[in-house]
C-alpha cells in the first residue's frame, strides 16, 4: 500500500488512502473465497492432502485480515486513551530478547511472496555492564503493549533491510530531563497512580530510564520524511515498500504506547546507509522511585 501526503499534514481519508486499505484487506479475503470456492465444487475430487492445504491456506489469510483489522480497532483505542493497560514491573533485558528471538518468524509472510526468498538478518544484541543481573532494570508498564512497540520497531529493521543483513540492538542506561506536565500528560491513567502525585511538583524531571537502540543496515529514510513516518497510514514510496505489506500504522502505535509508558521515541537515518530507531522507558523501581521523589 502506498498513501502519501505532505509530511506535517494530517494524512485524509482520501479516495486513494480508501483504495489502498481496501486493497490490503480485499486480497486475504479473496484467498479465502477462492480457496473456499474450490473446497465446495470440488469436495469430493480433492485428496485429504489438498482439502488439508487449502484449509490452512483459509486459516492463513483469515489470520491477515484479523491483523488488519484488530490494527485499526486498537489505533482507534490508542488515540482515543482507551486502550486497556495492565501495569506490571518488566524486566527489559529479557524482554527485547525475547522480541528479537521471535523476529524471523514474525517477518515471514510479512512481505510479499516474490520478496520472501531468503532472508536470514542477524540480529546482534548488546547490553550495558551495569545490568548485571538480567532481572534488572525494571520498567512499569503493560508488558504485553511494550513487547509489541519493540515488535514494530524489529520488524521495520528487518523488512527494510535487504536479505542478509545485520540488526545491532543496544540496550544500555539514560537518563532524560523531561517537563513534568508533558509527561503527566502522555502517561496513561492506569499508570498515574503508581507514580505517586508527589513526583509532579517539580517543572521538571531527571527521569532515569532504559534505551533501545535497534540499528539497520537497510534502505534509510530521506530527511524529509523522518517526520513524517509516524504519522498514520504515511509510507515511503520505495520499490522496497512496496514489496513488504504494510498499512504506515505500526510506528503509529508503537509512538502511542511508548509515550502512554511515559517514554519517547525517535529516529536517526540516512539513506541507503540505515536508521537507527531508538525507545527510551522511564525506569521505575521502588529504589528509582526514592530516588525521583527526594
Ligand atoms: P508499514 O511498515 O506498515 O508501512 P510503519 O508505520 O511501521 O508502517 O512504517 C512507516 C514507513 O516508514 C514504512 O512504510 C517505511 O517506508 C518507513 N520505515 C519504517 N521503518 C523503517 C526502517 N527501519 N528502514 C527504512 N524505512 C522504514
């Protein structure tokens, strides 16, 4: 799918735009009718071997018209803050592990067949020495929702990258002075009350955290759509992403979660050289949570 529209605007539901979703979701829907089609006329002609093919070819596309679809349902949630989180205390080392472990399955069937050959990304990850103790650091948030930011960010590194290419993941401490309004601001309401009101009477805030950095070696992104690429339904145009299936809403949403965690995301890149992606998390444990209250 390719929608563009000036970076900095608000991306309309054009007649293109419109064309392009319902292309996105016409084509597993009519793997299923096809492939059902067939499994009615000719029931009785098909080997169980065939019947069994066809059925999982149905469970497959169903699969990617449930995506698509559960996409636009959870953008609508997160826009609008309704998007249920479960705060819990998450271990991040274990976490992007365990995101970049599921990674090369996750890529498979992502991109179009003819662009599907052989891609075999090594991903490399790195972590600070001062994180010792793999139980450490903790964040507070909706484990699930941030397993599913660093799903969004890994996936892009691999898809735009070429075949064989090398993914570097760096996880290491920062520190970030943020405003306190904004923060309170971004950070969602089932997260509010962990923080402790006390933490807001200060203009400003020395938020210790954690940063992802996730390195690609890919295709880049030009200057002037760096902006841009995390707003809704904005793709580059790039013979690349056309290839991979894509609606421009995964670094939508990971922005929304990563800020509703009280977090901020940004993006280094240079054309045909690769980007750099990196999320940054407050680290909240009880002794980072004595320390921003002093
Ligand atoms: P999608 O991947 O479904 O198109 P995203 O919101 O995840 O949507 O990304 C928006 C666009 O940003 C992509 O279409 C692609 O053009 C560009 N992009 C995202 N990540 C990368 C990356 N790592 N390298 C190059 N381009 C990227």
């Amino acid at each position: 799918m390719n929608n563009q529209h000036t970076p900095g605007e608000t991306p309309q539901f054009s007649t293109e735009l419109l064309a392009s979703v319902s292309h996105e979701m016409r084509s597993p829907l009519t793997s299923i009718k096809g492939y059902a089609e067939t499994l009615l006329r000719h029931e009785q002609r098909l080997a169980p071997a065939e019947r069994h093919e066809f059925l999982l070819a149905i469970d497959d596309a169903s699969n990617r018209l449930m995506l698509i679809i559960d996409r636009f349902f959870e953008l609508s949630q997160l826009e609008a803050g309704t998007l249920p989180l479960v705060p819990n205390t998450i271990p991040m080392v274990p976490l992007v592990r365990e995101a970049m472990h599921a990674i090369p399955q996750r890529c498979q069937g992502l991109s179009e067949p003819s662009a599907q050959a052989d891609t075999a990304c090594a991903l490399h990850l790195e972590y600070s020495s001062v994180y010792a103790d793999e139980e450490e650091p903790l964040m507070l948030g909706d484990r699930r929702r941030v397993r599913e930011a660093l799903d969004y960010v890994l996936e892009n590194a691999v898809l735009y990258s070429p075949d064989t290419c090398t993914i570097d993941i760096t996880v290491r401490p920062l520190t970030l002075v943020r405003d306190a309004q904004e923060f309170r601001k971004q950070l969602h309401a089932a997260l509010l009350p962990q923080y402790g009101p006390s933490l807001f009477h200060a203009a400003q805030l020395n938020l210790p955290g954690i940063e992802i950095a996730i390195d690609d070696h890919g295709i880049g992104i030009a200057d002037d759509h760096l902006a841009a690429i995390f707003e809704r339904f904005y793709r580059v145009d790039t013979r690349l992403a056309r290839e991979v299936n894509g609606l421009g809403l995964g670094l939508t949403m990971c922005k929304y979660i990563v800020e509703q965690h009280g977090g901020q995301i940004w993006v280094e890149s240079q054309v045909d050289q690769g980007s750099v992606f990196h999320l940054w998390f407050p680290l909240y444990t009880p002794t980072e949570k004595e320390k921003l209250c002093q």
